[in-house]
C-alpha cells in the first residue's frame, strides 16, 4: 500500500503506545505536514521552487482532494511567494489537513480510531496503529538511507529534510544513534534545492515562534 508523504509524517509524528500525537511534534511539525502536502506536489510535477519563490508548472488536478485545494490555492495566487510564505500559510489549516490524513489513514486500514476522555474529562480522539507495519516500512526506509552511503530517491530526501526541520529524528532514534548519523541526515537534507528551501523555512517558522513565545 503506497502511503502519500503527509500521511508518512503524520505517521512519524504519533506515540506508537498511545496513539496521540507526541508533544515534542509540535508545533514544528504543522509546519513540516505543510511542507510535505508542498513535496508531495512536486513530486507530481505540479509546482517548483527556489530560494525566493514557489510556482505552478502544472495547474493538472491530481485526483488528490487535500493536495489539489491546496495546487488550487497557489495558482490563485496574484503574486509567486516563497516556500516560506507558502509553509506558514498552510500551516494555519494544519489541524484540518490531520484530520483528513487520519481518516484516510483509518480508511486505508493503518490507523484504527478510537474515543476517550482526557483526564476522564475532556472528550479525545485517539489514532492507534493497527499493526505498526506501515509505520516500520517508513522508519526501514529511512533507516536504509541513513546508514548507508547510496543517493536517495527524491521522496525519501525530502522526507528526510522535513523530519530535520521538524525535529522529529530525536523521537525515533536513540541519541547515540542521532549523533551517529547527523552529517549523513544533513547531506542528504540538503542535496536538492526544494528540500533545502522548504526544510530552511520549517526552521526559520520554528525558530521565530521559540523566540517569541512567552517564558513559563
């Protein structure tokens, strides 16, 4: 079963226990389901970037309701802004876009849905995954390219790239394992110019919102 990268990540992002989101996902991982929803798009030839702007080569729907709203968004755009601008403001919708990937995700037989409370008191929606086997072929993937020096398919660079700009590698990787392949999460983060663009500008949203957020 062949999983888009916004359902991947949001995969990435879940506590394979509880199935909640983990706290350490957020908010920098809105951001980086954006960048994905963006990746997933190029990867279809439907838009390109560079270091100043993102654009639509193709205005072709791709059958994908959440990434076609998205395509449609862009090309209504008056003016071409950057992958930064483009981050942010999908961003905002972020919690929609979860909630559509759940559902396909519980649709598609990965993720089984569940309802609770939260402190027995606050209604909550959990996600637990059915067999973890999705979950485990992403992580093998990943792994694949980390530890190993071969080129990467496009997908799995910029899959990669958003997991770094998100910090999300620290939830699955043991710190001596991380230490280990840091350069090698780097290299492959920056070898293609939309990765580089799009992982840069999770970073730089994430970076402004920890320095302003108030101290507790």
């Amino acid at each position: 079963m062949k999983l888009s990268m916004p359902e991947e990540l949001l995969l990435l992002m879940l506590d394979d226990e509880t199935g909640r989101l983990q706290e350490r996902a957020a908010p920098s991982g809105d951001y980086a389901l954006a960048g994905a929803v963006l990746a997933e798009l190029a990867l279809a030839g439907r838009i390109d970037s560079d270091p100043n702007r993102l654009w639509v080569t193709n205005t072709t729907p791709t059958g994908d309701a959440l990434l076609d709203g998205v395509l449609a968004q862009i090309a209504a755009s008056k003016e071409q802004m950057d992958s930064k601008h483009w981050i942010e403001t999908l961003g905002a919708d972020a919690d929609s876009y979860r909630e559509t990937l759940f559902q396909r995700l519980v649709a598609k037989g990965v993720l089984r849905q569940e309802e609770g409370r939260f402190l027995w008191v606050f209604p909550e929606r959990r996600y637990p995954a059915v067999s973890g086997k999705e979950e485990r072929e992403v992580k093998a993937r990943i792994f694949a390219v980390l530890f190993n020096d071969e080129i990467p398919e496009p997908r799995d660079a910029l899959l990669i790239g958003l997991c770094r700009a998100a910090g999300l590698f620290s939830l699955f990787l043991a710190p001596h394992e991380l230490d280990r392949v840091q350069a090698r999460i780097d290299q492959v983060s920056d070898l293609e110019e939309l990765n580089r663009s799009m992982s840069d500008a999770v970073r730089e949203i994430y970076a402004q919102i920890a320095r302003y957020a108030p101290m507790v």
